[in-house]
C-alpha cells in the first residue's frame, strides 16, 4: 500500500484550536456498519449496551515544552541564544531525550538554563534529537518542569496560536494520573466525571490501562511504501485488573471498545492470537494498517486524524479502506471538527 492511499483534503478551517464545553457537548459521528449517525458524545449513554467496556488510558501529559537561552564561549565573549526544548522520553540514568529547535547549533557539554532554578547540559546530539541531563531530580525537578514548562500542544495547533493557562486543564483528561505522556490520549479528553457516572449507571465498565504518548505521534510519514515506515516505541502497561476486566467482558459476550488509538496499541501489543490478554508492561512500536487482523478490539472511539498518518491506517484497518474514506467525507461534508481539540467517531465494524 501506498501512503497516497491515506490521503484526503480537508479544509483547514475544519481543525480545532480549543475543545467543546462542555467536553461531551462534542459531536460525535457514529459509524456501525455501513450506517451513520450524527449525535454527541453526551449520547454514549443511550449508544452503548450494558455489559460494554471501555478501555481508557490513564496517563498524564507532563508540561514537556521549555523554552531556555543557551550560553556559548566564543572568541568575542559569551552568546546567549534562545532555543526550544520539547522532552520525550525519560532514561533510567535520569537524562532526558529531547526535540530541539535549532538543534543543529547545539554543542554537547552547552547548557541551557530554563528559569532561575531549573537548567540542563547537552549530554549527546544527533540529528534527530538530544540528550539533556538536568540540576534537578524527583519532585524538584517535577515541581520545576510544572512551574517552566508548558502543554505541548501538536504542531499543527501550536502554528496556530500559543499553548497558555487554559491549555493545562483541556490538554488533560478526567483520569490522568501517571504522568510520563508529551502528547494526550485525545478521545479521552471529551470525558467527564457526569458522563463517566451516567455510562456507570447504564452498566458501561472501565478498564484503566497506561499508554505514554510520545512526541512520534506527530511525525510524518516519510516513506511511500507504508510497510518501510518504522513506528516510534511508546511505554505501557496493563495490570491484572484491566486484563481481567477485557477477559471477562469478551467471556460474556460483551464489546471490548478503546476509548483512543493508543489503548487500541496498547491491547492488541498484549493480546495473543487466540484473543487472550495478560497483564503485560513494556514497551511497543505495533504498527496496525489494513490487513491486521484485530485480537481483542470490537470498537474504537477516536478523533478525526491527519491525512497520510499512521493513525489514518489504524482506522482504515479496523473499517476498512472505503468505509473509511466514506467516513471521513461525511465528517468533512457536514462540517465536524478535526484533530486533538476536535469532534470524536464511534467506529464499530
């Protein structure tokens, strides 16, 4: 398959910068079968049956976008220069890899300081990315990173405008708790406490699983052949409880639905090919396009995606390439909201 295939036009006048309120007050596109319904994530209750759960992912987006001045020694004197720092990914040595604008001009051994408390030194460099070792460790640096730093809002709403206060409460679901993600479980965050006890009462479950997204997320498709494309690995984590929760749910006949892309990952990673489940901790780089045959997923609720994205893949895979397409002309025809701040579907094959 070609990465063509995956392509559309969407008006950009179609992508949110800001979310609902309130969060349900969303649209939602249902999509069962070849049938399609425009209603409202408020509607879940009366869409979905008792007996149906939902897998949720519970992790915390940290505020990973620094902005710092880089000193240098040069034969003129000292020059400071501004740079942008985006974290990525956590080491067991306490670094820190990191996007960085302009990355080339950094030099390893230069340091770069954040505000008067927090500051790092380039431990290494490539042409990807860099490596920053930090002053602070534990809940300092935890407590400096949340006083620094800001919510690292996706390029294509950060070319749009700037993240600021309110950004911290809508770039968040409900659940969060473990913090280690640099970007948000988006179908998440059209969730509130009255909407999770509504789906309670009707005899909808939960699963809680942890998924942290990373900043490969974003990254564009480079190859034209998708099957040389090479996924970015993302931590995760599912716990007796959740596993046992998805067996049980599948023994009785009930749906096991993702609520998001990365809870779908994270289940099929752990699933083997007899749709069995275990608790599992790890790190995966699945890579689900069309011809995947999925283990434990019945359904998927998601946010409209990019053109030619790996996530555009995934839906295509789990609806089918032309179903899909009719999906997304539709959401495009009567005018639903696009991306992380956007309007949700309901995918259900």
């Amino acid at each position: 398959m070609k990465l063509s295939d995956f392509d559309f036009d969407l008006p950009e006048n179609l992508i949110a910068t800001r979310p609902m309120r309130p969060r349900p007050a969303a649209r939602l596109l249902l999509a069962q079968g070849d049938a399609l319904q425009d209603r409202h994530v408020a509607d879940l209750p009366d869409i979905l049956r008792a007996g149906d759960l939902l897998v949720i992912n519970t992790t915390r987006v940290i505020p990973a976008r620094l902005t710092g001045m880089r000193r240098r020694q040069t034969p003129q004197g000292a020059v400071e220069a501004k740079v942008e720092i985006t974290l990525t990914e956590p080491s067991p040595d306490g670094t820190w890899r990191a996007l960085a604008k302009p990355l080339r001009k950094l030099a390893q051994g230069e340091k770069i300081r954040f505000t008067d408390d927090l500051s790092a030194q380039v431990v290494t460099r490539d042409d990807a990315d860099v490596v920053l070792r930090f002053n602070l460790t534990g809940d300092a640096f935890d407590a400096a990173l949340d006083a620094a730093g800001q919510m690292p809002l996706p390029p294509y709403i950060a070319a749009r405008r700037a993240a600021d206060a309110q950004d911290r409460e809508d770039y968040q679901t409900v659940f969060a708790r473990t913090p280690g993600a640099v970007a948000a479980p988006t179908a998440s965050l059209h969730f509130d406490d009255a909407l999770m006890a509504a789906l309670r009462a009707r005899g909808v479950r939960f699963a809680e699983v942890t998924l942290h997204v990373g900043a490969g997320t974003f990254l564009p498709v480079k190859v034209d052949d998708i099957r040389d494309h090479r996924m970015h690995a993302e931590w995760g984590q599912i716990d007796a409880g959740a596993a046992q929760a998805i067996a049980e749910t599948r023994a009785q006949g009930g749906r096991v639905i993702a609520v998001g892309t990365t809870a779908l990952r994270l289940i099929e990673t752990a699933a083997t090919a007899r749709g069995q489940i275990a608790p599992w901790t790890g790190k995966t780089d699945i890579f689900i396009t069309p011809g995947y045959a999925f283990r434990i997923t019945d359904g998927l609720m998601t946010n409209f995606h990019l053109p030619k994205s790996t996530l555009m893949m995934l839906v295509a895979a789990l609806m089918g390439q032309d179903r899909i397409r009719r999906i997304y002309a539709h959401a495009i025809a009567e005018r639903y909201r696009f991306f992380s701040y956007g309007d949700a579907s309901l995918l259900l094959p």
